[in-house]
C-alpha cells in the first residue's frame, strides 16, 4: 500500500443494519492515517444493484471540509479523506440503497473523537 492507506488503521466500526428486518447488512468503517493526519469512511457494499453514499466531515453541519463519496458498485466504498490534525473529531454518515429505497444507514451521523 502507499500513500495515506499504507499507515492507516480503523478506529471506529459501527454496524450498517436494516431499519425494517433488523438484519446486520454491512459495517461503517471510520479510517485514519497518521501520517497524513487525515480520516474517511469505508463501507462494503454487497448489493451489486447498490449505492453506498459516505460522508466524513470536520464540522456537523458539513460546512467545513466534506468529504463525500458516491459509488454503485459492489465492494469497498470509501468517502474523500479529511484533514484533522491532533484530537479532532469527525462526523461521518453511510447510506447504502438499492433500487431507490434505504437498504441500511441514513440521516443518522456519528461523531468519532
């Protein structure tokens, strides 16, 4: 690995469950590199018929470096790294759909100090 990724840890996961059936469907993974002082989020998608929309942000109301991405594939899904530097928090959020209708995730965001 090289770049950001090579010393990167998790260092936060929280469980991706469907609000209707309960069922564990995947995992929001919270990254963090060291030595770029960055962090995002990672998200499998098992749906090949899925979107998966993560988000990390410094600031809550996203108005201070967003990193945001959206993909329709199956596999790792990763949000754009933000910069935090020392102890800040990030807030980040996943949605995982398929065929229009919320899958796992949603409005809810996480603070990770």
């Amino acid at each position: 690995m090289t770049g950001c990724t090579a010393d990167s840890t998790t260092i936060a996961t929280f469980a991706m469950t469907n609000d209707e059936s309960g069922m564990h469907i995947t995992n929001l993974e919270v990254r963090h590199s060291p030595k770029c002082q960055t962090n995002w989020v990672r998200v499998n998608n098992p749906y090949p018929d899925g979107v998966v929309k993560v988000i990390t942000s410094i600031g809550l109301d996203g108005s201070s470096d967003l990193g945001l991405g959206l993909s329709t594939k199956t596999g790792y899904q990763w949000s754009q790294q933000v910069y935090a530097p020392g102890q800040h928090c990030v807030y980040v959020a996943a949605q995982l759909t398929e065929n229009q209708r919320v899958v796992a995730g949603g409005d809810q965001v996480i603070k990770v100090c």
